[in-house]
C-alpha cells in the first residue's frame, strides 16, 4: 500500500477543507468525488475521441470501397509463385 497523500501547499488545503465544510464532506470524500468525476470526464473525452477516430477510418473504408473496379482482379497465382512466395 502506498503512503498517504500529504497536502503540501497551505492554500490548497485550506480550500479543501472550505469545500469540504460546505458539501459536507470529510476531506477524503471529497477528494474521492472529486478524482472521480475527473477521471469520468477523462474517460468520456477518450471514448470521444476513439468514436471520432473510428468514424473517420469507416468513412475512408466507405469512400475507398465506393471507388471503381479498374482492370481484372488479381488472384493468388499473380502474386505469388508456385512455392507460395511473392514474385
């Protein structure tokens, strides 16, 4: 287990006990809430940001599937030889 946190700076602490006081709260609850909400709000802006990523790349898919077929299609004999190595 690791140790616990200290609170370092005196205006930090006193603004947590502050919010604390009014939300009442123990200051680890507070915290707790807090380093919660934050990593929801975290993990939102990831999963965003995957979705985003993930539509662009089925848009690129659709586009690059919508364009024409030009020539004969290439089988494996045309790429490959007759021991399975790429010619």
């Amino acid at each position: 287990m690791n140790a616990p946190v200290q609170i370092r700076k005196p205006d930090v602490a006193e603004r947590l006990r502050s919010m604390a006081l009014r939300e009442g709260l123990s200051i680890t609850d507070l915290v707790d809430q807090m380093a919660r909400e934050r990593e929801a709000r975290i993990n939102e802006a990831r999963q965003a940001e995957i979705n985003r990523k993930i539509a662009a790349a089925k848009q690129i898919i659709a586009e690059f599937n919508a364009l024409p077929i030009v020539g004969p299609m290439l089988t494996d004999d045309d790429i490959y030889d007759e021991d399975g190595l790429p010619k």
